[in-house]
C-alpha cells in the first residue's frame, strides 16, 4: 500500500538519508510513539503545510507479515485505546501498525480536567470525537519499518 508523511523538508532530508526512525515522533499520541502516516495525500499535504518548509514522502509499506490492528470506524475501544494512549495509561503495544480514524484536538484538552479530576475515564471516552478528514496509520515496529520501501518526496 501507498502511504504519505507530511512533514518539514529538514526531516524529510533526515528520513531519507538515515532511514525511519519510530523513536523520534511524540508520545502520547493517538495510537502511541511512532511514525505516523496516511493513505490519503491531501492529509499529508496539510500535514506539512503547518510546517515552515512542507514536504511530503510516499512510500510502500508491504504488511505481509505485520501484527496490524485496524479500527475502521470511532467505536468505543477506538475511543478508549486513544485516551489511554493520549493520557499516557496504556502499556507499550505488541502491534506492528495500528490504523484508523484520527481523533479531533478536544482530546489534548480533556487530559487536564481528567489530572485535576474534573472529569471520569468513561466521560472523556464518550466525548472523544473523529476529525472527519483524518486518517492515521503508524508505524510502532523495527519489524514494521523494515517493510517499508521506496521511500521518495512527492512534488507539491
């Protein structure tokens, strides 16, 4: 399969010279610590559009082989993995990929009314919505990252 990364020209220089490295990209995020992706080109472009110098990079990810757990739509467990994820109470995955719907910014703001226990576990997984144009897939594993292949700039 095609995916994209929408990212600064600077790090596209260093993905490119030295390969992908799953240890660079932020914790916490929605699926965890790893090298996030999209099949969709228009989210990579916007991806690197709120950068200062934007670039984009495809590449083929061949999961053959790849523990990949899919959520294909905002369930309750997508909802759940992503708060855990996001707040930071969930242990280190065994899956290679993980790929599904992104969820909107309101997450980031719930983390400190849950600290401050202005708001339950359950009630920010029910107010955990998708931003409707977004599409994740990262990249957790060496494994993963090795099935990885031709990886080029997309001119934008």
């Amino acid at each position: 399969m095609i995916l994209y990364h929408g990212t600064d020209v600077f790090s596209a220089e260093k993905i490119l010279s030295n390969g992908i490295s799953i240890t660079v990209g932020r914790p916490f995020m929605d699926f965890g610590q790893g090298f996030y992706t999209t099949p969709r080109l228009a989210q990579a472009i916007e991806w690197a559009r709120n950068t200062i110098a934007p670039c984009v990079l495809s590449m083929e990810l061949n999961d053959n082989g790849l523990k990949v757990k899919g959520f294909d739509s905002p369930t309750k467990e997508w909802a759940e993995f992503i708060i855990k994820n996001r707040f930071g109470i969930l242990p280190p995955t065994d899956y290679d990929c993980i790929y599904g719907p992104m969820a909107d910014s309101g997450v980031s703001r719930m983390y400190a009314r849950y600290r401050a226990k202005l708001l339950t576990f359950e009630e920010a997984v029910s107010k955990v919505h998708i931003n409707p144009n977004g599409w994740q897939w990262v990249v957790l594993s060496n494994h993963a990252v090795n099935h990885i292949s031709n990886i080029r700039k997309v001119d934008l």
